[in-house]
C-alpha cells in the first residue's frame, strides 16, 4: 500500500511545476475577470492619462458576480495550496485544495491534489469524498489503476468504480492486455457496488478475450499466469468464471451464465455445486422442473457448503410449481437421510416454527446448536438457531430452559447480543420477565452453586433491557460475586445499559462504585471516561469535569479522552476552557490521526469551538471553523446549516449559503432551526413571501424560539403583513423576556415601536 502511495506522491511531484503553472493559468483563463470590454476602456482612459489628474476609483462595466468571486477565491487558495505542499506542508495543503473545491465544485485541479494529499496521509474516507466523477486527468492508465487499487484496498468500492473507470478510459488500444485487465477491475467493482448491468458488459468482454488470447497483445501471457495448469491456477480460473456467472446471472443475460459455469467446471470439476448453480440459472430462466432436476441431484451429494441457499431455491422452486405443501416433507426427508446437517435442520425447524408449530423446531434447534458451535465457520448458523429456539420456548413459556438458554450465551459472551431483536420480544414480555426473575431467585435459594455466572449475568441483562432496575442490580450483583476477574466488563454493561434508559445518575452511583473497587487498573481510563460521560449526563459537570481530566491523565495519547475534557468544559459553559482544551486537541492530533474516527473527533472538536465563538460574538471565527468542517466533511448539514445561517446574517456568499441550507433542508426537512435558515436566507435575498412561509414552519411548534419568532416578523413586515409582524414580534418578545436577554429585549422593542 505504502508503495502505491509513494508511487502517486513522485508522479504529482514531477509535474507539481508544471501542472501548477498550468493550472492557474487555465483558471485565469477561464475566469470572466475583466471582459474585452473594460480591456478597451482600461486601454483608452490609459492614453489619455494627465499626471496631475486626481485618480479615480476603477468601476468595471460589469460587477463580478458572486460565482466569479467564488472562482477567484478557489484560485487563491490553489495558488496558497502550492506553496505549503512544496514547502512539505501537506496537512495545511490538503485542506487549502479541498477548500478550493468547495468554492469552485468545477476546479479538476483542486480535485485532483485533494485526493493525491489525502491519499499520501492515509485519509482513504477523505479522499473518497473528492473523488465523484473526477473528470481530471491522470499521465496514463497506470495512475487511474494505482489510485484505485488503493481505494479498493480500503473498501472503497464506489470510488475505486470510477477510478478504474476512467484507467479503462485513458487506453486507447481495446485488444491490449491492459484494457482487458482493466475491464475486470471494472467488472468487479461494479459486481460489489450492485451495479450488475455495468458488471456484465465488463466481464462479458474480459470472457470473450480470453476465448481468443491471441487476438489481444499480451493477454496470451496474462491467462497463462492467472488461468494455467497448477491446481491453484485452475481454482482461481474456476472463480473467476464463476464471478462471470453470477455478474451475467444477475443482469439476467442467462445463457452466457450458463456458459460461463461451464467453463468454471471444466477448470475445477465439482459436479454438485454446478448442479446447484445452473439450478439458480434455470430458476431464472422460468424452469422450475429442470431446476428442481438439478437441486434433487445437489441434495443426493449431500454437501453442505453453499449455506442455506439451497434450501431457499427449494421453496423458491416449489413454490413456482405450485407444490409449496411438499417442502416440509422434503426437508424431512433430507433432515433423516443427512441428520449431522446443520444447515438442512435449521431450514426445517425455521419453517416449523413459521407454522407455529414450536414443539417441533425446538428440538430441531438444539441439534443445530448441538453440531454447529464445533466449527468456527458456524457461529452465524449457533446465533441463528439460539434465535429460533429462544423464541419457542418463549411461546411455548418454558421459563427454566429459557433461563438455562440464555445463561449458556451470557456466560459464554458475555452479553445476549446473539439473539439481536429477540432480546427485545422476551423483554416486552412483562409475564415472562417476571417468571425468569422469579426461576432464577428459587433455583439460588435452593442452592446457590446450582445458578452459575451465565444465568445470573443473562437475567440482570434482562431485567435492565426491561426496566427492571432493582432485579438488575441484584443479579449484576450475583454474577459479580462468582466472576470477580470480569468485574469490569459486568460494571460497564450494567452502567451503559442504564444510561441507554437515561438513568445517568444510577448508572454515575455504579461506575463510582466500580471505581472504588478497583474493577480496572490504575493505569486504565476506562471506567473513568465512562463515569465522566454518566455524571455529565446526570449535570454533575464538575464531577464529570474532574473524572474527564483523570481518565485523561492516564492516556494523552487517546484524542478521545481529551476531547471528552472539552466537551465537559463546552456543557458547563466555561467557554474560554473549553476552546483552549479543543484548541489544543487539534495542534495534538490534527495533523497524525488519519483514522476515521479519530477525524470525527476532530470534525467534533471544530463544531465545539465554532459554537464558543458564536457565544462570545466571534462569527468570523466562527466562521472559519464551519469552513475547516466543510473542507474535510463537504456533507455535513449540520455546518452547512450553520455556516450558511451566518453568511446569511451578514449579507455575504448569499447563493452559496442558500444552496448549503437547502440541501440541509432537503436532508432533515422536520428540523426547525434548517428552516428558520431557509427563511431567513430567503429574506435576505428579497424572497420575503417564501421566507414567511418557511419561518411559519419553524415556529409552528409549541414552543417556538424567540430568535425565530423575531425572524418571522422581520420577514412579515418586509413583506407587507404587518398585523403577522407585529404578533410574532410581540411572542419574540415574550420569549426573550424569559431568559432574560437584554440585548434581544432592547431591539424588539425598538422594531415594535417603531411600527
């Protein structure tokens, strides 16, 4: 990866002079500055100069537009990019070209060093957001591919789409090894991002060169590598020829899937999983009998390694035939020939239990759970069938074996997260919930040896998701007197299970308790930063502030930690700390943490410090730190909300704000404070019947904000309602009164006096 990095950052950097050059150059050209009309004007008023003439103010005949401000903007930026890259400065680079981008979106340059800075920090995310279409240019194929390995490599599918796109794209000889390797990638990627159209045309030409290898210059050697004799080439060339099948299969182009899984059999002859697979094709292709034919000879192999994919065709196939009736049978009857077949048993106790008939599947699901948990690779089938069995005894209200189930998955992992929604339906099960309690009390009083840790853990867990606080705090208590050695783990599932019900101030008592006896490390900040995030919720912020700078001090290297410090700082409203502990957090981690969710908590800490400098009137600076979220996260509503509300307030970039504040509209249309923004910027641009409109929206609910209320009026009086002015003045008022806010009081009172 390093190398694929490092072999991007030379080219950038052998055409930096260049390009740069280039590029402004092009931009200028391209920017409307100065028409040929003021050129000749500038020209004439220059012949005619009289040195004693006082100068006058130029006036150019026609104004720059805020587009062209916004060009001239990104051009600057560019030019100050270049220089902090060439002077190694590629954090401050990076951020300079994706602010470009920002101000001019058709900037291919801007685009195009944003992707390659971000690229060489290891910020994959970042970079994927600049990619789009990249409509600039590469030196040859080899870059595209290089760029999109690297965001393939990173799970960035979509990105790497493009990316191998447009390497495809820069090769003009179609019957070149190259072209054709590149349409795999392309093939590929399509395939993983659901486009199966585009994965078919891809691959449908890649199948057809390497019928005829000869007729393309050097693919003769690429198939002899990839596709040769050994038995590791003849199984890559079977899964490539089995990618070809589903990409066709799944464009519905049904005979070259057809074909496609002929040739995979010929390369690694596996005549039961073919028999499935053409059995999928003939299903498409409208045949249920032949696929049936086909699934009937899959199911004699008795192979268990398509997953329950099979077993779904069955129905599927059944169901086409109008035989649907027959499927339980024949689950039955393979369930008997093959009982050691956990796939087929699950299959058959789900359909059991979809006809209600619970009785029947569980034993079924216990022979699942029996087999499965033997083998690594069955651990979805375990969870699947814990699921199914957990519900059956439910409905069949077998509360010891129900106890005795969900103790062998809490015990085992710590937690009940294998039965995912099902934990939920046994939690609403007020009756239920009550008997396990009631299971569990009896069977420790009989003997308290007899009720290990994993039912004890399972029904605390159990009481918590139902509310049940004190039956949680007795058996969390149970299971920490047998499992002292996980103390940590049961304190923090107890104190964040509470604080996902909001009992910030039990679930502060329990992290203290857990603290006070030592269930962590000295040197483990854990319990600390969790008890600072209970006690914050609680308002106990000077408590919180003071766990925050302990768990801090255990570990100044977690960028988490310490902005937990500033966000205490933040809530207690001691701004001026909380912007130095976020100032800080950002000189620390800003220019070494390329993981995603360490930028999250710097894209945090930004919005932190723009909400202080809104607070102390700073909107300048508070300005420039929604811009450095914008730079780095161009999507977020939330700072185009609030950038674009300030730009608004000030007259300024007016078009740009309202195309930010309506696409954060767009994407939360019920948020209020976005469309007291909508119509403000809507006001400010002299569109006040919109704008009432919209603030009517923001203000229709039952406690509408003041600052929105006096919004309102403005917008009404501008256009012409006075009688709605003078109301939402007059409940803008009422409002401000409450808090109070002289400042806002005084200008109210001066709009209505002045009416």
């Amino acid at each position: 990866m390093m190398h694929g990095i490092l072999s991007l950052r030379c080219f950038a950097e052998r055409k930096t002079a260049l390009v740069g050059l280039t590029a402004l150059l092009g931009w200028f050209v391209l920017l409307p500055l100065v028409s040929a009309a003021e050129a000749v004007a500038s020209k004439a008023a220059a012949s005619s100069f009289d040195a004693e003439d006082a100068p006058q103010r130029f006036v150019p005949l026609h104004p720059r537009t805020e587009d062209d401000e916004n060009r001239l903007e990104a051009v600057s930026l560019f030019a100050a990019a270049r220089v902090q890259e060439r002077e190694e400065h590629w954090h401050r680079a990076l951020r300079l070209y994706q602010r470009a981008v920002r101000y001019d979106p058709r900037s291919q340059p801007a685009r195009r060093e944003a992707v390659l800075l971000a690229l060489r920090q290891g910020r994959f995310s970042e970079a994927a957001r600049y990619v789009g279409d990249a409509g600039w240019d590469a030196a040859d194929a080899r870059e595209w591919k290089d760029m999109g390995k690297l965001f393939e490599e990173s799970q960035h599918y979509a990105e790497a789409l493009c990316l191998y796109r447009r390497a495809r794209a820069a090769q003009d000889d179609e019957h070149s090894a190259g072209y054709i390797v590149t349409c795999f990638d392309v093939g590929r990627m399509a395939f993983i991002s659901g486009d199966f159209p585009e994965s078919a045309a891809a691959l449908a030409k890649v199948m057809e060169a390497l019928e005829h290898p000869d007729d393309y210059e050097g693919l003769a050697e690429w198939k002899r590598q990839s596709l040769g004799a050994g038995p590791k080439n003849r199984g890559d060339a079977a899964r490539i020829y089995n990618l070809f099948a589903e990409a066709f299969l799944s464009a519905d182009r049904y005979d070259e899937a057809a074909a496609a899984l002929e040739k995979a059999a010929q390369y690694a002859p596996d005549e039961p999983a073919h028999a499935f697979r053409l059995a999928r094709v003939e299903h498409a292709r409208h045949h249920p009998e032949e696929a049936l034919a086909l699934l009937e000879k899959f199911f004699e192999s008795k192979q268990a390694d398509q997953g329950t994919a099979p077993y779904e065709l069955l129905s599927k196939v059944l169901a086409d035939l109008q035989r649907s009736t027959e499927l339980v049978e024949r689950l039955a009857a393979l369930h008997q020939r093959d009982p050691r077949n956990a796939l087929v048993t699950l299959f058959l106790a789900d359909q059991y239990r979809e006809a209600q008939h619970w009785e029947m599947a569980s034993p079924l699901y216990r022979e699942v759970l029996t087999h499965a948990p033997a083998r690594g690779e069955d651990r979805g089938l375990s969870a699947a069938a814990s699921r199914g069995l957990a519900d059956c005894l439910h409905r069949l209200k077998q509360t010891q074996p129900l106890l005795m189930l969900l103790g062998e998955l809490a015990g085992a992992s710590g937690s009940l997260a294998q039965l995912g929604d099902e934990i939920k339906s046994l939690a609403d099960d007020a009756d239920l919930v009550t008997a396990l309690v009631e299971k569990a009390r009896q069977l420790h009083g009989a003997d308290p040896d007899s009720l290990g840790y994993g039912p004890r853990l399972a029904t605390a867990l159990l009481a918590l998701e139902a509310q049940r606080y004190d039956a949680a705090e007795e058996f969390f208590d149970w299971a920490l007197k047998v499992k002292r050695e996980d103390a940590k783990m049961i304190y923090l599932f107890w104190a964040l299970g509470l604080l996902s019900k909001e009992q910030n101030a039990e679930a502060a008592d329990v992290l203290r308790r857990a603290i006070d006896e030592r269930a962590a490390t000295n040197d483990d900040p854990t319990l600390h930063y969790y008890w600072s995030r209970a006690l914050l919720a609680a308002d106990r912020n000077d408590d919180a502030l003071d766990a925050a700078r302990h768990a801090q001090s255990l570990n100044r290297e977690n960028i988490q930690l310490a902005y937990q410090v500033a966000l205490v700082l933040y809530v207690a409203k001691r701004h001026d700390e909380a912007a130095e502990a976020a100032r800080e957090l950002i000189d620390r981690f800003d220019e070494r943490e390329p993981s995603d969710a360490g930028r999250l908590v710097l894209h945090a800490a930004r919005m932190l410090l723009s909400g202080v400098a809104v607070q102390q009137h700073e909107l300048a600076t508070s300005e420039e730190w929604l811009e450095q979220v914008l730079d780095e996260f161009p999507e977020d509503v939330g700072a185009q909300n609030d950038l674009g509300y300030l730009w608004a307030d000030e007259g300024k970039h007016l078009h740009m704000a309202l195309a930010m504040i309506e696409h954060a509209v767009k994407a939360e249309p019920d948020n209020t404070a976005y469309r007291d923004s909508l119509g403000w910027i809507y006001h400010r641009l002299g569109r006040h019947d919109e704008a009432v409109a919209e603030l009517e929206k923001a203000v229709a609910g039952a406690k509408p904000d003041g600052v929105m209320l006096e919004h309102l009026g403005d917008a009404a009086q501008a256009a012409g309602q006075t009688d709605k002015a003078r109301d939402a003045w007059q409940k803008a008022l009422a409002a401000f009164e409450k808090e109070p806010d002289a400042e806002k009081i005084k200008a109210v009172k001066n709009k209505l006096s002045a009416k």
